[in-house]
C-alpha cells in the first residue's frame, strides 16, 4: 500500500507488489512509522484499515513471516547479522545469490 514504493508494471516490485496507489494510505503509513503517540498510531491504523476495505481490490487472507533456519554443518557462507547480503529464506528470489556465496565445510 505504500505508494514510495510503487512501481511500474514491468519492473520489479518488491514491497509494493500490488501497485495500490493512495496518497492517503502512504500519508498513513509514514505518520504511522513516525509517531511516538499511541493516539496516532490508532488514527492511522484505523484510516489503513477502512482503505484497505473499501478501495483495495483484493485482501490477503493469510500472511507468514520470512524467516530462514540453516545449519553449517557441512556449509558455510550463510546471511548473518553482521552480514546481511541477502534474504536466507529459500523461496525468495534471493536464493542464488545465497547459493554462489555457500562454501563447502572441509
């Protein structure tokens, strides 16, 4: 929904994937992620919601968490906190990348 991260149909999206454009939802989600006041938050949720109701054409019905679980066992070369070159998650587009940085344990 947020439309900073819109992008034309034949490029990649990577946030805003759906391509909903509504300056009043991407006002929303900014005040959201930079307010300190619960009120606010509430107020801008609240707005999202009722854009997400009545103007999105189509509604997640379940989300997931990307997440990755890897073992070094026998590979090494894995995304870290201290270094986060990629998403670890196998389904991400991510995934090659990941692939060509993995060395062999010897």
């Amino acid at each position: 929904m947020d439309g900073t991260q819109l992008k034309p149909v034949g490029t990649v999206a990577s946030w805003n994937f759906g391509r909903f454009d509504s300056a009043d939802a991407t006002k929303m989600l900014h005040d959201y992620a930079n307010t300190t006041s619960d009120k606010d938050r509430t107020a801008a949720m609240d707005g999202l919601q009722k854009i997400m109701v009545e103007q999105v054409p189509a509604i997640p019905l379940a989300s997931g968490a990307i997440g990755a679980e890897f073992s070094t066992k026998y590979w090494t070369g894995f995304p870290t906190a201290d270094n986060p070159y990629a998403v670890p998650q196998p389904t991400q587009p991510s995934l090659s990348q990941v692939m060509m940085k993995l060395t062999p344990v010897k």
